[in-house]
C-alpha cells in the first residue's frame, strides 16, 4: 500500500494492488469476492449474441455510409478534375498567346 500512494507501485501479471494489498494469489477462472466456485460467467452472465436483425440493420448501415462515402468521393474527385482541367486550358492558351 506504502508503495501506491507514493505511486511506485507496479503490476505484474495477476500480482496487482488488490492482491498484494490483501497479500492472496488471484485465482484464474474466479470472480473477486463471489466465493468459491463462482466463475465469470455465472457472476456476469454470458456475452450477449446478436440477432440476425441487429446484423441486417448493420449490414444495411454499413452499405448507407459506404455509399454516401463514395458519392462524396466522387464529387470531391470530379471537382478536382475540373480545376486540373482548367489549369491546363489556361496553361495551354497562355502558350497560344
């Protein structure tokens, strides 16, 4: 604890504050403070899947933005090839001149 509030202290590996603190190896594959054998799992729950309509709206966004994307690339693109052509046009009857 010394070590903390002087802010020296380092973790390593499973050996953090709170275990060197109460000076008790973590055990893999528990939950802190559940008591014995209670895994994480039963103490969070299990990850949540996502359902095909979750998955459907994604996709469905995902081809909206890449879409929006590629028209705005596209305007950005036609816009700077107009300049270039332009610039060159000048270029050129400058030369006539």
């Amino acid at each position: 604890m010394e070590q903390s509030s002087q802010g020296s202290f380092v973790p390593q590996g499973r050996k953090d504050i709170l275990t060197t603190a109460i000076g008790t190896e973590e055990h893999p594959g528990r939950v802190r403070t559940a008591g014995y054998g209670v895994g994480v799992r039963q103490y969070f729950g299990s990850a949540s899947r996502s359902t095909s309509s979750q998955t459907t709206n994604i996709v469905v966004e995902i081809s909206r933005l890449k879409d929006e994307l590629m028209s705005q690339l596209k305007d950005e693109l036609t816009s700077q090839i107009k300049d270039e052509l332009r610039h060159q046009i000048r270029r050129e009857l400058e030369e006539l001149s």
